[in-house]
C-alpha cells in the first residue's frame, strides 16, 4: 500500500483548458459533500499536481491511468500547469513543492518525479513527524501538519507529498484606516457575527449579475506591484441572493462556466467594495479525505485493493491508493493575501454616490487564480470563517 500526500512570473499565454474544468468541478463536489453552511478551501493546483504525480507511476493502459489521463488531460496540458512552478512576479510569491518518500520505489519513477515536479526523495520514516515537518516548512506553517504524529502503518510502502503556498500584495492595497470595525456578516443560517469590512472606492475590474452564475456579482483584485500586475487575482464572488439555493447556483456555475470567461465577462469601472479581512482553514483538525470526490470524478480504479498492479511503474510492490487526503489555509488582509494547501493519497447605501458597490457581508466564493492561463491555485467557500 502507498500513501501519497499532495498538498515566480513568467507569463504562460495559453489557458489550461483541463485544468479550469478540474478546478471548479472539484470545488463543486467539495461543496456538495460537505453541505449548507460549511467553509469550503480546497487547492485545485495542488490536487492536479498529485494526480499528475501518480500517473507518473500507474501502469500503462492500465484502467487507473486510463482514468487519470481523462481527468488531468494532455501531456502539453500538464506540462503547462507544471511550468508555474518557474512563474516569478515581484510581490508575489507562489512556490511547489514535491517529496518521494519511500525504500521501495523504482529509481525511474524518482528520477521523473525530480524532472517533472523537482521531487525530493527521502526514505520513508517511522512516523508522519518527519512528512509533517516537511509539508509545514514548505507552507510557512500555514498548513502544519498533514497527519497526526502517531506511527506509520506498516502497510504503507511510500508517500507522495506535494504542497502549493501563494502569498501576494494587492496592487492596490486597502487603507487600513479605512477600515470598518464590528460590521454585521449574516450567516446562511440567518445568525450573525462581527466582523472588519475593509473598504476602497477606486477603478477596479468588476462583473454585475452574472446569468451563467446565478446572478452573482464579482470583484477582481490583482495581486503584485504595478510592474507584475495582471498574473495573479483574488476573485471574490457573491451570490445573487441570500438563500442556499443562489451559492448552489453560483458553485454549480463555476463547474460549468470556465474561469477564462468569466474574466471576459468583468469591465472595468469605478467601484466600491468591502471585504471582510479573514482566515480560513480547511481540513487541518483532520484531513478532509478526497477519496469520494475522486471516485465521482472519474477516478475509482487507484482506489480499488482487487485490481492488481495499477502502480508498476512506481514499484515492483502491487500497489493501491487507499485514500487522498487534503488541507489547507487562506489569510485576507489590507496587504494582501497568503494561502497553502497539502494534500495526500493514503495507498493503503445612504450615500449619493451611485457608484457600483459590492458588500461582502454574507457567504461568498473566492478564487486565486493565474489570470493568463486561468489557473485557480485555490478556492474557498466563507460561510463561517475566522474574522481577524
């Protein structure tokens, strides 16, 4: 049995097709399993490099990497995906991160897990300390620890651990003495809580009742200096409506609309928003277990013990993922924003302006994206998010 963990700017001028289709689909099943009112943060980035990562070692043809390329796409595809791990921007920092952990594994494998993703290879430990040590140094602690500290189970044959850390200054960057202390943030259940709305009225990319998203509306915030503006943005969406039935809408949209067009949709026009400072976590007191919402997406074969040999170009050992484990964090403040994922694959108003503004004073979606080749790094669902 294997387990296997997952979790600047050069600019890429193709979008990556698959991977804007895999993003929001995997955030729709997220959302969808864990139900109303439940913060949601998942990395699409992070996921896709795992699987990627795994079907470097599945058995050609075989039912497991049949599965894998539908889901991940072309081999350009994944090289594209692959190539952010070379994006440099001033004022942004996006690093991925990838360790082989394992006394079993074919040297191949090793040597294209180094070439394709920059793998680091170690042995494989007697306890998750060493991995946990590993996935917090490489996500500036945001994401802790993975798994727990207790012994490895002796069925495990290795780990595969990938992680994706973003951590960007906004272009325009909020006054913190603008800042709104103790605003009223109405949660799906109706109950509300305080929370500090920071607030710009500046020109700004902005996307108003949107059909394909249920009639949500968006704010599209770059990340980086005025040099770097433009490759990365936090895309902060809010529902049509106030009931559970316009965020279905709006999550169900993502799946369906790619993020690509929904940048083409948004104008530019002056603007006000507020937007709570927040940080949100997701699957860190346990791992949030990916292995259902894989199997709905199309991948059950990794997961299944009687089909024999789907890994041999991993290991001569007759592997099986035994589960796909995530966790992640996102930090919003005035500066900017800072978020990290790991994941892992057990195997085994009043006023007379009447300017456009957006209040982010209820549940919402946000996105970190690569605007050039529409890439969503991270999404997140705020029902009931930490207020800082």
């Amino acid at each position: 049995m294997i387990d296997s963990f997952i979790p600047k700017a050069r600019v890429l001028s193709q979008s990556t097709r698959q991977m804007s289709k895999f993003g929001p689909t995997l955030f729709a099943e997220v959302c969808a399993d864990e139900g109303v009112g439940k913060n949601v943060l998942v990395s699409p980035l992070s996921m896709y490099q795992l699987l990627a990562l795994l079907d470097l070692g599945s058995t050609p043809d075989s039912d497991t990497c049949n599965e894998l390329d539908a889901l991940l796409g072309s081999d350009a595809e994944r090289a594209k995906v692959n190539s952010l791990r070379d994006v440099t921007a001033e004022g942004i920092d996006l690093d991925m991160a990838t360790s082989v952990w394992g006394d079993s594994l074919r040297k191949k494998f090793k040597k294209q897990a180094l070439r394709k993703q920059g793998a680091e290879c170690f042995e494989l430990p007697d306890s998750y300390e060493p991995i946990n040590q590993w996935v917090s140094n490489q996500t500036n602690g945001l994401v802790p620890e993975l798994f727990g500290d207790e012994d490895m189970e002796s069925s495990t044959e290795a780990l595969l651990v990938q992680t994706a850390y973003f951590k960007g200054i906004w272009t325009k960057q909020f006054d913190p003495g603008a800042t709104r202390m103790g605003e009223t943030f109405t949660k799906s259940d109706g109950s509300e809580v305080d929370a500090n709305l920071m607030f710009a009225k500046q020109e700004m990319e902005i996307m108003l009742n949107s059909d394909a998203l249920g009639g949500a509306s968006a704010v599209i915030l770059d990340y980086g200096t005025s040099d770097s503006a433009g490759e990365f943005a936090g895309i902060f969406i809010l529902p049509g409506g106030h009931d559970e039935k316009d965020m279905d809408a709006l999550v169900s949209g993502l799946a369906t609309y790619p993020l690509t067009d929904l940048l083409q949709e948004s104008f530019k026009e002056t603007a006000r928003v507020s937007l709570p400072r927040f940080k949100l976590e997701f699957g860190l007191d346990e791992p949030y277990s990916m292995k259902e919402v894989l199997k709905r997406m199309g991948m059950p074969s990794a997961f299944d013990e009687a089909k024999s040999f789907q890994f041999e170009e991993m290991s001569n050992e007759d592997l099986f993922v035994d589960d796909i484990v995530h966790g992640s964090a996102m930090v919003v403040n005035e500066e900017g924003s800072e978020a990290a994922a790991a994941s892992g694959a057990k195997m085994r108003g009043r006023s007379v302006d009447r300017s456009p503004s957006l209040v982010f004073d209820r549940p919402f979606v946000v996105i970190i994206m690569h605007r050039p080749t529409g890439t969503p790094l991270f999404m997140g669902k705020l029902e009931d998010p930490e207020f800082i």
